[in-house]
C-alpha cells in the first residue's frame, strides 16, 4: 500500500550560506527578529525576505521587523527581497537592497559584497543607540544611505506625502497620521545639515504649492463663477462673424441645426467659411453671468480650508547631495554630537523641552490652528543609584514606548510630556494623552516594585502666547 506523500513544512526562517560564504537570513514569515531568541546578530550578514503571505499588511510588517534601519540585529546589514513582493514595497524600497527569486541569486552575492567592501572603505561603524525617536530614525535612514554609496538623493513625486515629493531621510516607519509633524521635523533635520555643510544644494528640480494652514499640498482646485462662486460651469466656443463683424457665443448662432448670425441673420457659410472661433466663454448655469476666465477656488482636504491660489504657499524643490565631510561624519556616527535635537520629538533635556516651545512659538510657519498640551506626572523610581552610573537614561524612559508621539523630559522626579496637536480637537487629544501615557505607567508599576506616579497638571499652550511666561508656570508647578 503506498505511502502518503509528506510534504516538508516551511520553517519560520533559516540561515543559508552562499558562494561567498555569507550567511543569509531567510525569512519565510512574519517574526520579530530583535525578539527571538535563536538569532543573534553575529549569526548572520544579510537577510532575505521571503514572507508568502496575500496581505500587504504582513508583508510590510516582516520588512519591518526584518529592517537594517529599525532593527538591532538587522541594522545596515544588506536586505533583498523576493520578487514577488515587488510590487507591495512602496515606501519600504528606500531601505531595499534589490530583488531576487531565490537568496541564492549572483546579484545578491555579488550586491551583498559591493556593500560590504563600500563599508570597509568608509571605516563605517556598525554599533549604534537603538532607535527611540524620530530624529535617531533620521540619523540612521542618512547612514544608511553612505553605507551603500548612495550619495547624491535625488527628490521624486511620492504618492501621499505632504508635499508630493520625496526626499531621501523623508521615509519613515511612523504612523500616517504623524505626518505633519514629521515634515516640521524632517524640514529641521534638513536645515542644519545644510547648516553644518553635511549636504549642498546640486539643482533645482520643481516647485510646489501648499495649504498655508497645514503646509500639506493635499488641494483640490475648482474653477468658479466670479460672481456667485459656484463651480456649475458651461464652456462654449465664442463665433466672429467676419462679414458684420458680430462676437458672442456659439449658442446665441444656432438655429435649426445650422448658424445663423443673430445680428445680420445671414446664414455662416461652412464652405468658404467666413467665420472663426477665437476663444471660449463660460456661463454659470447656477447664476447665468457670463465670463472669460474663471476664478479658481482651493479646498485642502486635510486643513477643511477655503483658499485662492494666491494664499497658497510655494515651495522649492531641490537636489541634494552629502559632502566629504557629512560623508565622514555619518559614516563614524559623529552627527548626533553636532545636529542639535531642540526640533525633534522624543526624550530630550529640559532645555531641549523648553527651546522646543519658544521654537513653537516664533516659528512664522507654524499653523495657527495648532496648539501644545503639556502634561506633567510626578514620578518616584527606587532604582539603584548605580544604574545612572551607566546610562543617563531612567529605566521608565526606556520602559515607555510611545516617545515617537510625544516631546518628554524628565527634571527631578518630574516628567513632561508635549504633543502637537489641531485647536478644535484639544479635549479629544488631552484625554487620549493622559489615559495613553497612565496606561504605560501602570504596565510599568506592575513589574518595578515602589515606582509610584501621579498626574499633576495638563496644560494648553497657544502659538501667541508669551513662551517664557508659559515656561516659568511649568517651573513653579515644580516647585
């Protein structure tokens, strides 16, 4: 009697070993690599994704997970993709080394030891700070890029982002609804690497307009009545009659299938034509006046706003490339000593924390709309003290895991924390922010004995607002 066929199942993932000897990790479904055991950092030099998942969802989460910009264990590491998923990259393609049908491919060998050798010729250092905050997510993403010789970045039309464009540091694992506050940010990163001479303007390349409110060039554009503003419009042909001389529109002309000249009633010949069509006119059917030229109305989809296209903002787009010395700089991880942190959310200094508000505050592109809620909880951790001797990083700051969303320092047993936020949703956001940041608090009460915490205060700061005024009311509630 024969014998069932036994069909091998797929492991989770494996490491193969190539022509060159390398050792790839290939992975076959979704596991989050930083977390397994089995794996460590020296086991491997590259990563394979191989994930047969339908769903964008989960294939995006094993690149994720699997990222050498994220990831402790995958970090700057070579990572191809298998050809299936292709199409499924979108924004993930910035951190792909290529695409192969198997981990065994000649351009992945050969792709994973061009990498390696622009590495070696860089004194590229390999260990850094895991990613906790937005501005380390965009030190990394430029590294990145000098590992692989990506140099000069070029800006490119991206569906859904703010300003349609592109720039290399612009991609991102935050969330969609981070946005904004991801360009005012990315937007602070990119000045002071200018600042430093890390990168030099090579061309200009486009300009584009946003909505003044929101600085996102999410707009739909209607043209409209000048007179009512509806944008019910009718275009039509305009017939000069060359014989009397007569201009007005096609339809004032028709008459029983064929044009009649309503001025001298003679019939317009179309052999031997005696008339032309020198522009059009528009009518509003809501209000009947006629026009020329329409006027043309804005509405930005994110900001609800209203607008003329002279309200909209333009702005340039430009290429960019890394000088030698940003080159050397990122390549030995030196950039974080010198890009000051003050526009970035994420654990700061207090000073940070402060210069961040006054920043706020006379930031002429700051949207009016927006506003600063400021929470502070008061916080006591009976930690050894030699914990500090090591790391000046408190174990609850470490311990939290939303810092991506908030501005936080910590000033004695003081912890603050900033979020940016729309005027109108004040309320809805300030009793999200204290029942988000209390639930971190207590999952961490439950496995530190002794920590204690409590919310103190929760307070609102608008753009026209004296900062330093706002910044000594945080200072007395310490007191």
């Amino acid at each position: 009697m024969p014998q069932p066929i036994q069909h091998k199942e797929t492991p989770r993932y494996e490491i193969v070993t190539n022509v060159n000897r390398r050792r790839i990790l290939v992975v076959n479904e979704v596991i989050d690599i930083d977390r397994e055991d089995g794996i460590e950092f020296e086991d491997f030099d590259a990563i394979f994704i191989n994930v047969k998942g339908g769903l964008q969802e989960s294939n995006m989460l094993a690149i994720r997970l699997a990222s050498p910009l994220l990831s402790e264990k995958c970090r700057f590491k070579p990572c191809y993709v298998s050809s299936r998923l292709e199409k499924w990259m979108w924004k993930a393609e910035v951190i792909t080394d290529g695409y192969a049908r198997s981990p065994f491919d000649t351009r992945v060998a050969e792709g994973i030891e061009d990498i390696y050798i622009n590495m070696r010729r860089l004194n590229f250092m390999l260990g850094t700070d895991p990613v906790m905050t937005h501005a380390e997510e965009l030190f990394r993403l430029c590294r990145y890029a000098i590992s692989r010789g990506n140099y000069t970045f070029s800006s490119h039309p991206t569906p859904g982002l703010s300003t349609g464009y592109m720039l290399l540091y612009y991609y991102t694992m935050w969330y969609e609804n981070q946005e904004l506050l991801q360009n005012d940010e990315r937007t602070y990163f990119h000045n002071q690497l200018i600042k430093h001479g890390y990168i030099r303007r090579t061309r200009f390349l486009d300009r584009v307009h946003v909505c003044p409110h929101c600085h996102r060039s999410h707009l739909l554009f209607f043209e409209s009545c000048p007179k009512c503003h509806s944008s019910n419009l009718r275009q039509e042909p305009i017939i000069h009659h060359f014989r009397c001389a007569n201009v007005s529109p096609q339809s004032s002309y028709e008459w029983d299938g064929e044009l009649k000249c309503p001025k001298c009633n003679r019939m317009l010949h179309h052999i031997g034509v005696d008339y032309d069509k020198p522009s059009t006119v528009y009518t509003c059917s809501e209000c009947e006046h006629s026009f020329m030229y329409p006027d043309m109305r804005v509405t930005c989809t994110s900001s609800r706003k209203q607008l003329t296209t002279d309200e909209l903002i333009p702005i340039d787009i430009e290429e960019y490339e890394f000088t030698p010395e940003g080159i050397k700089a990122f390549a030995a991880n030196d950039i974080v000593r010198t890009i000051n942190q003050v526009g970035f959310y994420g654990f700061s200094s207090m000073r940070d924390f402060e210069d961040y508000i006054r920043e706020f505050a006379r930031n002429e592109e700051t949207s009016r709309d927006d506003v600063l809620i400021v929470i502070r909880f008061f916080v006591h951790d009976p930690v050894p003290d030699d914990v500090f001797l090591y790391d000046n990083v408190p174990p609850i700051v470490k311990a939290m895991r939303r810092f991506f969303n908030y501005k936080s320092a910590m000033w004695g047993n003081n912890y603050y924390f900033l979020h940016r936020v729309r005027e109108g949703s004040i309320a809805i956001e300030q009793n999200h922010m204290e029942y988000e940041l209390k639930s971190e608090m207590s999952d961490y009460q439950q496995v530190s004995p002794g920590f204690d915490f409590s919310l103190i205060s929760s307070q609102v700061f608008h753009p026209n607002h004296d900062p330093d005024q706002f910044i000594e009311t945080l200072e007395e509630d310490r007191h």
